[in-house]
C-alpha cells in the first residue's frame, strides 16, 4: 500500500505543478484562446497521456509495487481478475499485465475524452447564457478542471471501495449506463437552452450570496463598502462544477467497465480532464460540424453498460480488454467521418 500511496502522490504532485505552472507563468494573462494555440495544448496533454501508456507498458508494476509472481497475483486477483497469470515464468505474466493494463488506461482515456465532448456543448451552452467575456474562458475553465480533477478522486476511490465489497454494484452501473445511452439517443436532438435567471443554482446562489451585478475582469470575489461579493463568473463557475458532477455519473462507471482498478481509472479520467480546456478551445468553433457524436457517445454508453451487465460472461468467451479499445476507437473515428461525410442540413 505505501508504494501505491507513493506513486499516487508523486502523479497528484506532478499534475498540480502544471497546473501551477499553467496558472502563474503561462496563463498568468487573461486573453481569448486561439485555435493555434488550443491545437498546441491540445497535442502537449495527448502527449502527456501517451508518454504514461508507455510508461505503464514498460513499469506498469510500480503503480502497485509489484516484485514478484505472489504479488503479481495478489493485485491481479484484487484489480484485474481477466489477466491471467498462471505462468510460473514471472517476466511472462510482468509482461501479459503490462500490456493489459497499458490498454485498459488507453481504452479508459478515450472514453472519457469522448464523454468529455458532450461536456463541452454543455459548457459551451452556460458560458453563452452568462455572456462570460471571451478572455475570461480559460481563467474560469482552469478552476472548473481543478474542482473536476478533486471531485473525480473522491468519486473513483469511493466508487472502487464499494466495488471491492459489493460487487453487484457493476451490474447497478451496468444498468444505469444503458438506460442513459438510450436516453441520450432519443434526445440527440432535442434542442437544449439555458436560462440563467430560471436556474435553480442561480436562484440559490442568489438567495443566500451577495451577487455582484457585473462581471470584473477574471474575479470570483470582489469586496465594495466592506462587503464581499461573489461575481457572475463565480456563479458560472459553480454552475460548471455541477455539470461535470452530473456527467461524472456516466463517465466514471464507463470506465470501470475497462478497469475496476482505481489507480488505472483516475489516472486515464485525469489526463483526459487536464487537456479538456484545450479541446474546448480547440472544437468551440467547430464542434456543432460533428454531428453525430451524441450518436457515437450514446453507442459507446450503450456499451459500456451491456458490457458491465455480461462482464462474466464475456471474459468467459476471451473477451479482452484490447476489444474494448478496439470498439471505442471505432466508434469515436465512424461518428467523427459521418459527421463530415453526412453534413448537417442547415435550417432555412
């Protein structure tokens, strides 16, 4: 455990020091995005997330400080019950768990970010409402992925304790995860609105916080005659936490579908969170052009959801998790063609 809470401290404290460094040094500056830059960021966080799939594919043992076959095994037996190990030849069954568990975070990456992207028409919608400034985006999306980045720890530790002692929660997240592919399919268009005076938070933020009447520069607290003040981009801001709590719901039981070790799933959901601000900027011009990805992320909840309720079963059959990787793929790549293939019709 020690070397686990090691490993787990050293990523949570390399993650916090690019987002130290993105605050104070690169971000120090409020200004509007370009798609240049976005498309750089963007290249910079996948690397990222590659660099640690190699690693993984080459160390994976160390997340769990894993020396030899006993305790290989042991952690196998706890969080990858479909690797199998029986091979007396320790480097052969280091190698197979390598392998499987460089996939699993891939497969588990990719989903979240193809969730992601039905997040980002959410947020797209809410910064619209609120007539957030442009220059502001990034200020308020950095401490939305920072609050996102904190939420996900809580909710995947949690979600795999209760996993660990109640295994038929999959079979409950199975469930859930169909019941809102199916939703999300019959309502793919449906045409949403946001209206910021009709919110529920808005009017609880209102009722029991001092509001600002105005937006000031990237504040979320001003202080005028002795009185603090929360700002419109701080209420923005909590609306933007909400969001990403609700869409967790899916997001996570998605990918404890891929893995029910927590170290994999937090590690895949984080670097897929920490390069979302980056995608936002980069798809917000173009993101209505993909059409068919509301199609693409209801299949793969679809999915993920059979897959939890049959996952006996389908480890049974050979089922690994290189076919769940090869599925996602799949359907991310056919959802982004048909979107350019089969254009939108514009309405007259």
């Amino acid at each position: 455990m020690s070397n686990e809470l090691l490993f787990f401290s050293g990523f949570v404290l390399f993650i916090t020091a690019i987002l130290v460094l993105d605050l104070t040094v690169i971000g120090r500056k409020s200004h509007v995005i370009s798609f240049k830059e976005a498309g750089i960021w963007s290249v910079v966080w996948i690397s990222l997330a590659f660099l640690f799939y190699v690693f993984i594919l080459f160390h994976g043992e160390k997340i769990h400080g894993i020396v030899d076959n006993q305790t290989l095994t042991s952690v196998a037996s706890q969080y990858a019950p479909n690797i199998s190990v029986a091979s007396s030849d320790y480097t052969e069954n280091l190698e197979n768990y390598r392998k499987n568990m460089a996939i699993m975070f891939l497969s588990g990456y990719f989903i979240e970010k193809t969730l992601s992207i039905d997040n980002i028409f959410v947020i797209i919608m809410l910064l619209s409402a609120f007539s957030v400034p442009e220059k502001n985006y990034k200020h308020v999306l950095f401490w939305g992925i920072l609050g996102a980045i904190i939420l996900r720890c809580i909710f995947i530790f949690a979600g795999s304790a209760l996993i660990q002692r109640f295994s038929f929660i999959l079979l409950i997240f199975g469930g859930f995860l169909v019941l809102s592919g199916i939703k999300m399919f019959l309502e793919r268009n449906k045409v949403e609105k946001i209206e910021p005076e009709n919110h529920w938070l808005v009017k609880f933020l209102s009722k029991h916080f001092p509001v600002y009447p105005k937006y000031v520069e990237n504040k979320f607290f001003v202080v005028e005659n002795a009185k603090r003040f929360i700002t419109p981009l701080f209420v923005v801001l909590v609306l933007i936490e909400f969001t990403d709590l609700i869409f967790a719901f899916d997001s996570i039981p998605a990918i404890f579908s891929i893995s029910i070790d927590p170290y994999i799933v937090f590690f895949s959901n984080i670097f897929a969170i920490i390069g979302l601000r980056s995608l936002f900027f980069l798809l917000i011009k173009i993101i209505d052009k993909f059409h068919y990805l509301k199609v693409g992320v209801s299949f793969l909840l679809v999915f993920v959801g059979i897959k939890l309720l049959i996952h006996t079963w389908l480890d049974n059959i050979g089922f690994r998790p290189v076919h769940s990787l090869i599925v996602i793929l799949f359907t991310l790549v056919a959802s982004v063609v048909l979107s350019l293939v089969f254009p939108k019709k514009q309405v007259a």
